[in-house]
C-alpha cells in the first residue's frame, strides 16, 4: 500500500488524507483518528485495551492496524488515570495497598504506594516537592502529601462478613447489612468516599463524572433526573450522589442495599446465600442493567451494548458506539464545510474570521462565499490612500483643485464643472483647467448649461434623466443592459453574469469559475455558462437539489451488476471484494477463482495428500495405501502389516511398511543359525548356534559371526542430506575393520539404476562404532541393499570373525 498526501482545498485549506494506490480508496486521516480514538475511550470501562474485537467495522482493511494502535493509545490514555485515582482513595481512606485484588492493574496499586508515602512523609514533617522514583510516582505523592487524610471515612464492619472477607468484597468501603435470610445467609454493600461511585459491577468504585457547564447544558433547561443530571454532549444521563445507585427506569435513585422498584425504592435488603469457599456476592449486584448496556452471563456485569453492529444508520452515515447508546455522523462534507456535532449538518466554514484559512493579505478584504471565499482589493475613502504595506488607509493632502485618486493614491484634478453644472450661471459656460476652471459667457441658451444638463423654467441648469420614459434624448441601451442616469450622462449597466465591454459597449459573459476561483465544491467541477456557471459532479457523485452541491452516489445500490460478489460504497467510490476462494480480476470488479492447488511452496500446502481445484474452494484425496484424517487435508500412510492387510504369511516371512505399501521379505537364516526378530519388527538377526568347529572345517571356522537384515523406508523428497541412515557397534577392546558396498540399487518400477557407492559415506564415529550415511538426495521410487561388513580381530591381531548387515532402503516417490 502507498501513502501519500493530496491538497484536496483551494490555497490555504489542506486536508490530510490516506490514499491506497492500489485501490484508489481515500481515507481522511482526522475522521480515521477520532473514530478509533472515541471507540478506545470507550472500551477502556471493559477492563483491557488489547482486546477489541477485529474487523473494526466501518474501517477498511488496510486501515485495521492504524485504526488498532489509535484506538489502544487513547484507550490506555483514559483508562490510567482512572485507576490511579482509585489506588489514590484506597491509600486515603486508610486501607491497605496490597488489599487490591492481583487482577486489577499496575497503576492502582503504584499510585496507592506513592501515596502511601506521601501521606507518611506529611505525618513525620517532610518536604512534599517528590520522590525520584518516576513522574508518576512524584504526582501522586505530592497530590497526598498536601491533601488531608479523610477523617471520617464511611464505617467499616468489624465484625461479620466483611470482617471476613474483605478485601475480596469491596475496593473501597464494605457494610455489613443486619439480618439473615432463611439460609442464615449473611447480608452485606458496597460503598465508595464521597468523590468516587460504584460502577456496573456494584464492588469497585470509579470517579465521578463531571457534569458539563455552560449555555450548551441540556440539564439547565431540561432535567428529568432525581438527583445528577450530566449532558455528555451526546445525550442527557442521570447519576446518583454517594450511597445511592439508579433504579432500571435509568432516572431515579434509591439507597444501596434496597430493591427496585423503578422510582425511589425500599431499605429492604437483598440478601445472597453464604459460602465457605466462595465470598458472597453484593446485595445490590443483580439490578436491572440500565438502557443501552446488557449483562455479562460470565461476568454478570453490565456491559455496553454496541447498537452499530446492526448498522442503526443510513447509508450516507457512519455509526459511533458511545457508552450507552450510538451517533450517527456522515463521513465528509467536502472542501469549505464541516461537520456540526449537535445536527449532524453541513455548514459553511468562514475562511474570513481567520488569516489563517485564507490567503488575501492585509491589501484585500475577505468576503466569505458558500464553500469558498473571495478577495476584493481594498478602498480608501475620499482624501486618503491605501498603504500596501500596513493594508491601512492614510491621509494625504492635495492642492484646491485637486483631491486623491482612491486607487493610485495620486493627487488627480478635480473637474468641477462635471461635478457642479450650474458652477458659472446662466449664459456662461463652464470649463474645466488643471486645478481651477473658467467660467466663459455663450450666448446661445442652448448650450450654456453643457452636454447632459437643460435650463428649466427660471434658467437653472438641470441634470437631464436620459433614462426616463419619453424622453426625447433617452439612449438605446442594448438587449439585456439597463439604463442607469448619471449627473450629465448615463451608463447601461449589464445584469448579474455579464460586465460592460468598454470598448464596443456591449455585455461580455463572466467567467466565474476563473475570475473568482473555486466557486463550487471539492467533489464537482466548475463549468462556465453563459451569465452563469454550473458545478459538474465528479465520478462518484451527484448532485443536490440546489444544483450547486453535490453528494456520494451508493453504487452498489444505485448500478446493477456493479460488483461479480461483494460491493462496499466508498466516498465518491465503490470497492468490490471476493467471496473466501476468489480473487478480484484486474478489472477491479470480476472474481475469479484461486487454484490453491497450485500456490503451495516450502512452507504451506492446501493438501498433505493429492489436490484437486474446485470453484472457490479445493479438496484433498489420498492415493491407495493413504487414509485421510479428519480435516480433510492430511493423508496418512495405512500401515498394512500392522492392521493385517499384507497377508506376508509365508514362512520366514517379514512384513515391511513403506509409504502407501508394504514389502513381504522372506529371511532364511544359514543353517546352525538361530533367528530373532527384533522389538520394533524392524530387523531379523542370525546368531551362531555354536562357535565350536570341527578340525579342517574350513566353512564352519570361515563362516560370519551374525547376519543382520535392517528395513528402512522414506520418501526421497522429504529428506535432507546428509542424513544418517544406520550405526553398527563391535565389541569393546578389539580391534575392527569396516567395509561398505552396494549389493544392488534399482527402480522397482523400471529396473533403472540411478545410485552408486558415492551416494553414502562411512564413519568411524569411535572406536568401536561406525556410521553409515546418505550424502546425495535418492529420487523414489528405488529399492536399495547395502552390505556394512565388520571384521573383528583380537588384542594379538588374530582375525576372530565377521559380522555382516544387511540394509534394505526402501524409497518412495510420493512427498507425504
């Protein structure tokens, strides 16, 4: 898998995201980290970060590890300071630290330790600034080595069944309850110091939560709790103070040690029957689990229940277990939007409210637009000008006659007969010079008012509306422009979509998608139209009602035939997978079948045995003389001689087993020989009957002290050489010679001869043994016997007698 980062935003907005190469599947790494990091706070109330269940649904495959060590990290990161605060109130509360159970953790019992010793140091006056035995160590020891020892801590029985079993009870503080049941079975609770509250199990305690603050507390405006209202920002749960535990409608609260009875409750004790090797179980272990947990039948603890299992949310949106109950969040709003919490809605994300998300610098001012934002170059009001520099406008002082051009910041004439018509009178025309004017006296009253400008009733001159109805000098603006009167003169202004050409005065299109950037969002393409634009949806998805956003398409719902087997939707993408026994084709959306007959190597094997292909799947069968064990993978060799198939019963017969066979030897011992088979059916001694021998019998003097016949069988695949295949030991305090050969080496099949003497070695191992090996690998099927010849000889060199062994190798060609 190949990593690596894209820029999904316009300039400034980047977001990191994963990208498979082999499957082009992204991922958003932010979404991915605070999906695995909520589900490890969560687990961590299960009492281990190492166990959540794999696959993580919702996470695709490639990502199962990443998701894994996010998810341990901030597991762990919750779960540890909430055990050390409980190993903290055991050592305040003046219990014993080895009074912890061995199945809680670490941290409990060190931070009891630590703080043991602070508490110890503050009693004899020491200094409280720490220890050097680790951070961890040092907070806890300071933490209650400036705290006050709780005084007055809840009762603990002294007698009774607390007395007896505690700690094995209660973590914290054990009551006994008076009264027994009808089995004389003793009552007792649980309870905690006032800043902690017995968890699901009724037997620990844990911190209490802190209940959230501020405008955005449901609990101020709605609370349908008896005592603690707590807003997780999720939804609204209720808990109890110090010495009361909530009632199964999941609002109420009762006294510990009382039953349910859904809305307060009785004192009347729950009792449980009493054991001499068992500790009693609390009276208060049984209630009801509250809405959205379930009971351990193992454990008989609540449990969460994981509502995204059964996949409670829409396609568009991805599931969130939360202790209790479950989100639904949708998985990305694409560029210039985010995810609100609390609607699970799209909004616009205001790049103007922070430099950081926008690139205009200080000579622009931001304007926000739905997905993106625009940059509008700064203007100065009259008389001041734009410092590049600062982005501030300064003042800057002209001559009469002259005032600042708000987009140069220059000093430019002022042309006050245009911007005062009636500056000079009746009968005197006005004109303009650099800084001043002259006012010139014309005697036609036609023109002394100027172009643009009509004397009325009493020789004032008055601007002229060109664009009022009837009017005799009223422009012909074109097609589509609108008419708009200036003092003087008039402009056609263009509609939205289109700016004047100052040149042949007509209306041009605008290009938005070039002009103002990215106007439409990530997963679509801007398309220019005209006096308009259109946002084109990228592959993958489709667009909104409002034409301008766009949203996944669900191919796997929305195509036919979109994957051979499984379809999976992805954002802005689908991806197909195979049923167990195919393999996606290079098309990305085919299967086909996997032969595993013919991926077996060195280290695994579909078949210890014959393999044969099938439709997403194989099966193993043995050839004759094989037995297939149950699984249905392995073969096993049938050992004819020992179920008594081989029918070897002729006389002097001996059965062999080989691989998938058998062999009948028949082995006649030479006359006065005795015969004796060996323990392990293996090999046929012939022993001397007698060594006394007649004068002049040559034979009988001549002849060997022992025959052996030795039956080996393997399959020559199987068998690293070299290997020791046979060892012969003569009599301690002669002296020995030993003599290998082949008697004869063929292929019982063909007759072919394939081994030579070269194929073994022989060793003198010490001084009275000798080894015989296999130095090169025996292709089977090949039926060997070696002659292994010991000559023994006495202390004076006197030839005594030879002992003669017979080694029958009997090799298959099968490799099981």
């Amino acid at each position: 898998m190949g990593i690596s980062l894209l820029c999904t935003a316009f300039c400034s907005l980047v977001l990191l995201v994963l990208v498979d190469t082999q499957t082009g599947v992204t991922v958003r790494l932010e979404e991915l980290i605070e999906k695995c990091c909520i589900l490890g706070k969560n687990w961590q109330s299960r009492g281990s970060c190492d166990r959540y269940p794999t696959p993580i649904r919702g996470v695709p495959s490639l990502h199962q590890m990443n998701c894994l060590s996010t998810l341990r990290v901030c597991c762990i990161n919750k779960w540890r300071p909430v055990q050390c605060t409980i190993g903290k109130q055991v050592a305040k509360t003046h219990q014993k630290c080895n009074s912890i159970s061995s199945t809680e953790s670490d941290e409990q019992k060190e931070c009891c330790e630590c703080c043991k010793l602070g508490i110890v140091a503050r009693g004899v006056g020491m200094s409280c600034n720490g220890t050097t035995i680790s951070k961890s160590c040092d907070a806890s020891f300071t933490e209650c080595c400036l705290s006050k020892v709780e005084k007055n801590p809840l009762p603990q029985s002294k007698t009774g069944v607390c007395a007896r079993y505690q700690p094995r009870l209660c973590t914290h503080i054990c009551i006994d309850v008076p009264g027994v049941d009808a089995r004389d079975r003793p009552n007792f609770r649980c309870d905690c110091p006032d800043n902690l509250q017995l968890d699901n199990s009724a037997r620990r305690c844990r911190p209490k939560p802190k209940p959230t603050r501020g405008n955005a507390n449901n609990c101020n405006r709605l609370n349908p709790c008896q005592q603690t209202c707590i807003d997780t920002g999720v939804e609204i749960k209720c808990d109890c103070t110090s010495g009361f535990i909530l009632n199964s409608d999941g609002r109420s609260c009762r006294p510990i040690g009382s039953q349910n009875s859904g809305r307060g409750g009785t004192n009347r004790p729950v009792t449980d029957p009493p054991s001499t090797n068992i500790p009693p179980v609390p009276i208060n272990q049984q209630r009801p689990c509250r809405r959205g947990y379930h009971r351990n039948q193992i454990t008989r603890a609540c449990q969460d229940v994981n509502e995204c299992l059964n996949n409670p949310c829409v396609s568009s949106m991805t599931c969130y277990n939360t202790p209790g109950s479950y989100v639904c969040r949708r998985g990305s709003c694409g560029t210039g939007y985010t995810l609100q919490d609390t609607t699970q809605q799209c909004q616009d994300i205001d790049e103007c409210s922070d430099p950081s998300l926008n690139n205009c610098g200080i000579a622009f001012n931001c304007i926000n637009m739905q997905g993106s934002f625009r940059c509008v170059y700064k203007t100065c009001p009259s008389g001041q000008r734009l410092n590049g520099r600062s982005g501030r406008c300064v003042q800057v002082d002209c001559q009469d006659g002259y005032r600042v051009d708000p987009t140069t910041g220059r000093c430019i004439d002022i042309d006050e007969c245009d911007e005062r018509p009636a500056l000079c009178g009746i009968g005197r025309r006005c004109t303009n010079t650099d800084g001043a004017y002259n006012c010139i006296t014309v005697p036609d009253t036609t023109t002394r008012c100027g172009q643009g400008y009509a004397p009325d009733a009493n020789g004032i001159c008055k601007d002229i509306d060109e664009c009022a109805d009837g009017s005799q000098t009223r422009p012909r603006c074109s097609r589509g422009q609108t008419c708009i009167n200036r003092p003087g003169t008039y402009d056609c202004q263009c509609s939205d979509g289109y700016q004047l050409n100052q040149l042949t005065k007509a209306c041009d299109d605008v290009d938005e998608c070039s002009k103002y950037g990215q106007v439409c969002a990530g997963n679509s393409d801007c398309q220019n139209t005209i006096g308009s634009y259109t946002c084109q949806c990228k592959p993958g998805f489709k667009a909104l009602s409002d034409g301008r956003g766009c949203e996944d398409s669900d191919e796997c719902t929305e195509q036919t035939g979109a994957c051979a087997h499984n379809c999976h939707n992805t954002w802005g993408s689908y991806q197909c997978t195979c049923r167990e026994g195919y393999t996606l084709s290079s098309d990305k959306r085919s299967c086909v079948d996997i032969d595993e007959c013919s991926q077996k190597n060195e280290r695994w094997r579909p078949c210890i045995g014959q393999c044969t292909n099938t439709l997403g799947s194989f099966t193993c069968s043995c050839p004759s003389g094989y037995k297939l064990l149950p699984g249905g993978r392995v073969c096993q060799d049938i050992d004819e001689c020992a179920v008594g198939t081989a029918k070897c019963n002729g006389p002097n017969q001996m059965c062999v087993n080989t691989r998938g066979s058998f062999r009948c030897n028949t082995i006649n011992c030479p006359q006065n020989f005795i015969r004796s088979v060996g323990r392990t059916q293996k090999y046929i001694r012939c022993t001397r009957a007698s060594f006394v021998c007649r004068s002049g019998d040559e034979k009988c003097l001549t002849a060997p002290l022992s025959y052996s016949y030795n039956f080996i069988t393997f399959p020559g695949k199987l068998v690293r050489v070299p290997t020791r295949l046979f060892k012969m030991r003569g009599p301690a305090g002669r002296r020995l010679e030993f003599e290998l050969q082949v008697e004869s080496a063929k292929d019982p099949i063909t007759g072919a001869q394939r081994v030579q003497r070269d194929f073994f070695n022989l060793k003198r191992e010490s001084g009275n043994e000798a080894i015989v090996s296999m130095l090169r690998e025996i292709k089977g099927p090949m039926d060997i016997v070696l002659q292994l010849k010991m000559h023994v000889y006495t202390n004076q060199n006197i030839f005594f007698g030879t002992a003669i062994a017979r080694i029958y190798l009997y090799v298959t060609a099968k490799d099981f």
